[in-house]
C-alpha cells in the first residue's frame, strides 16, 4: 500500500511527519502484559496483535513518524496536526502508534516525578477508547485518536474519576473569567476538565477527591503554570436536564460545580449514551432515567446542547 498517497489530501499532516525527528519505532511482537495493563479489551488483543505493521513496510514508515511527531511536542501545550482518519490502513493503526509511544510518555513522566499508578491510569485510556469504539460502532477499532495525543504527549492526566488536561484559556471563556473578577483572562493557564466513560456513576464524593488530587498534582508537577480556572465542555452541563432529573442526581450536582456560559452544538450527546444505538432519535431506549428524559425531550420538539463552564482551581 501507498501510505503517502493517502497523506496527499493532508499535505500539510504529510509535511509535518516527513519533517518529525525523533525516536525509531519498537514494537515487540509479544505485548499481552501491556495491552492487557492499558486495558486493552481482551476481545480486540488477538487482532492487535495479529496487525503489528511489519517493519519497512508503508505502515512501519507512518506509524514511526506518528510517533516521532508524539515525542518532538512532549509536554508543549503548542501541539502537532492532529491525526487524520486514516481507515485503509485498518481500525486497530493507531492503537500501534500509541504502543510505540508509551516508553517515551513513560519516560517523560519519570522526569516530573509522576506516580506510576498516576501515569498508567492516563495510558488506560487507550483501552476505554477502544471499549468506546465497540459502544458506539458494534466492532473493533479506535474512538478518537486524535484524543489520545493529549494523553501520550504529557498533556492530558487521569486523577480518579475524572481527567484534566494542561490548557490555555480561550477569548470567550477568558473574558468571562476576568469578568467575574478571577486574575485570569484569554491566554491564561488553565485546567479543561473530562469525564471518561466506562468508570462508574459521577459521584459528588468522587469527584471532590479528583478535584483535590488535581488541586495538588499540577502546582506539583508543573509549577510554572499558575492555574486560575477550570473548564468544561460537556453535554452534561446542559442546564435543561434539570427539567427532567431529580434534584439529587449526580449530573445536576455536577452542573453546580460550574460558571454556565455559552451552548454549543449537542457535545455527542446521543453517541456518549446511546452509543450504536443513536442512529435513529425515533426509537431512542429508554432504560433509564436520563435516557428516557433525553428521548422525550427530542420527541417533544426540543433541542439538546453542549454547554461550556468554568470553576475557580
């Protein structure tokens, strides 16, 4: 196959990886412990294994400089082109390109003096994101490479139930910051927050524990940063759930954490919950509280959004 030929419709992804320094590519042919450690779904560890590009072929070349592009903006927030759908080359290429980084994400963790358990919860996201594909496609495959980039190249980390990534804060959300009399504004340190799939109810008590872990992790780790202000960006942030769940529930209190500002778009809300079975709001299950109150909410006319919020660090 003709890797190249793939990348001319990303000339400018093409440019970049042609022009990445970095490491050579390792992947040993037998990883079960590590795949296994990252969570990797045992239904999909065969078929990751069984399409390990083969060194000097067109596959090896791309996946090496993948990961050289990974390893040359390791820890700069100033990141590389994400990585484009690339789906001639077989749902499980990425996942090898994040195995050839793992050694150097590693590495670069060991030198800010970061937990191992710390490091390998973050990696795990490989696994859930691959847990992921299967929810929302029925197959095997990668949710969302371009996601993990965060997580190999330092950026992005896993403290409890949640998940923060190192950031800058953007002209909207700034403004609003300063306005709100924060010593922040556009341009500013700042932590966005996540929440993973796959890891249990949103928990209050939970979530208190990831904010204190984060509250101490970053000031830790990377003392030059001097965080203000979180972020999110979230479905569950709509305040229109408050229409339809109890006032008790986990998403609501997580709601009350947060500054509102502004909507945008729905946050994939439908693939976040519904997973494959999104594909016709129509015949949306109802099996549980929030989907029967998202499906009635469609079917009555309305409209779902994202919603962007702030909190102070």
């Amino acid at each position: 196959m003709d890797v190249k030929a793939l990348l001319h419709a990303h000339p400018e992804w093409l440019a970049h990886l042609e022009s990445a320094d970095g490491p050579d590519l390792v992947l040993p042919a037998d990883r079960v412990p590590e795949l296994l450690r990252l969570t990797v779904p045992h239904e999909d560890i065969g078929a990751v294994l069984a399409t390990r590009p083969e060194p000097g072929s067109g596959q090896w070349w791309l996946a090496e400089r993948c990961v050289r592009s990974l390893v040359s903006t390791m820890g700069s927030l100033g990141g590389p082109p994400f990585f484009r759908p690339l789906p001639d080359l077989g749902p499980y290429f990425y996942v090898h390109v994040f195995l050839g980084a793992v050694p150097h994400t590693l590495a670069y963790h060991r030198e800010l003096g970061i937990a191992p358990e710390v490091s390998w919860a973050t990696l795990a996201d490989l696994g859930r994101c691959m847990a992921v594909h299967r929810k929302r496609h029925g197959h095997g495959g990668l949710h969302a490479p371009f996601w993990l980039m965060l997580h190999a190249r330092g950026i992005l980390y896993a403290l409890g139930r949640l998940q923060f990534n190192r950031d800058t804060l953007s002209a909207s959300v700034g403004e609003a910051v300063r306005a709100a009399g924060m010593p922040a504004g556009p341009g500013s340190p700042a932590l966005g927050v996540h929440i993973p799939d796959f890891l249990g109810p949103l928990a209050p008590a939970a979530c208190d524990a990831s904010f204190a872990l984060a509250r101490e992790f970053f000031p830790r780790h990377f003392p030059g940063e001097q965080v203000r202000v979180m972020t999110c960006g979230s479905w569950l942030l709509d305040d229109q759930l408050g229409a339809y769940l109890p006032d008790g529930s986990n998403i609501l209190a997580f709601q009350r954490r947060f500054h509102l500002l502004e909507r945008f778009g729905d946050g994939d809300m439908l693939g976040f919950v519904y997973g494959e079975h999104a594909g016709d709001p129509a015949a949306l299950p109802r099996r549980t509280r929030l989907e029967r109150a998202i499906a009635d909410h469609l079917a009555a006319g309305g409209t779902w959004y994202g919603r962007l919020g702030w909190l102070p660090f």
